[in-house]
C-alpha cells in the first residue's frame, strides 16, 4: 500500500512517499514560513504527484498554522483519492527519530518563549501529555537523559550538562519509526496549550 506522509508543525515543510516499508521519495525543507505555499507543490512534485491509499499527517503540536495547513491538505487529498487519513502526534515522530532505546524528553519550539514538551518511552510510546512551558519551568520539571528537537541543546544547557541533546526537526520520512499504535482516525489539531484570545463571548458579564 501507497503511503504519503506530511509533517508541517515546524519550521520544517516535510513530505514522503512510501510503497509498503520501501522510501519512494521525498522533499525535506527547513523553510520557517510558508508552509500553505510550499506544501501542495511539494507533494505534486513526487511520483504520481504522491497520490497514495493511506495518508499519515502531523497533528501537532507546533506552529498552529503549520498544523492546520498539514491537516487541511490531508484532508483535502484524502477526499479526492478516497485515501484513508490518519494523524499522529508530532513529538512522537521526533521522539522516534531520536532511535535512543531509552526514554527520552522532546522539546520543541512553543510559542511567545514556550517550549513544548513531552516524554517518551524506550518504545517511543508517549509517558503523559505535552506541556507547553517556559523554559524556566521546562528546568524545574526536568528531562530524561536524551532530549531531542529543535530545543534540545537550549534545554539541555539549562540542566545539568548531564543530557545528551539531538536538535533535530520532525522529518515525514520517518514515519515507519513511529509506534503503530499512535496513528489514529481522529484528527483534531493538538495545540499543547490554551487560546491567545478569549472569545468574546466568554469576556460577556454574566
């Protein structure tokens, strides 16, 4: 079966094209911005423009336009193809490509100086939820001896200089490392932290 990944909640635009366990192609760009430009040329340029029965895409959390632009675009494909969708969470996949078979912490970047992070076990299964904090926080709640993503080294300069860091960006290619068990149907975005603004609905005087 034809598989296409996508992996947008980072600074990192990533797609891959798998048949069955076999790399037919993909496209890695660390691009900041400009995720909804880059994406849908991305997947068009891969071999059969990525057409494929089963599409796997990031649900965060990361970049909350970066994970909607993923899922929309998923979405949108899997329609058209009548392709099956399946999200995963995001840390997962960089906890996976950290390959440590130890338990391990990711941090990635949050949002206004937050830092996303989150455990994983030696099988790259999740050990509780995503925390968005501050680094001064991230500290105080610790890590496992391997951290990894595009936090790690800050993270990992703030502790005891005892961590192994691994700056790395989730990479859709991969996704055959990640824990089956993660890929799931329901693919509501996983933001890791409350709204910016309130609703104004809920700023109303009862």
């Amino acid at each position: 079966m034809r598989v296409l990944a996508i992996e947008t909640a980072s600074e990192a635009c990533s797609v891959a094209l798998f048949d069955g366990a076999r790399l037919v192609a993909h496209d890695h760009r660390v691009i900041g911005r400009g995720h909804a430009e880059a994406l849908v040329p991305m997947i068009g340029a891969l071999p059969d423009k990525g057409r494929a029965a089963r599409i796997c895409v990031g649900r965060g959390p990361g970049s909350f336009t970066g994970v909607r632009i993923g899922l929309a675009t998923a979405r949108a494909l899997g329609f058209a193809w009548g392709a099956e969708v399946l999200g995963y969470p995001t840390l997962a996949l960089v906890a996976a490509m950290a390959q440590a078979d130890t338990p391990v912490t990711v941090c990635m970047n949050g949002g206004h100086g937050e830092w996303f992070v989150a455990d994983f076990g030696a099988d790259g299964e999740p050990l509780g939820e995503s925390r968005s904090l501050a680094p001064a926080a991230a500290t105080a709640r610790g890590a496992q001896g391997v951290i990894a993503g595009n936090r790690a080294a800050e993270f990992a300069a703030l502790l005891d200089g005892k961590r192994q860091a691994l700056p790395i960006l989730p990479d859709a290619r991969a996704l055959p490392l990640l824990a089956p068990g993660l890929l799931t149907a329901a693919l509501a975005p996983i933001y890791g932290r409350g709204p910016d603004a309130t609703p104004m609905a809920g700023r109303l005087p009862a």
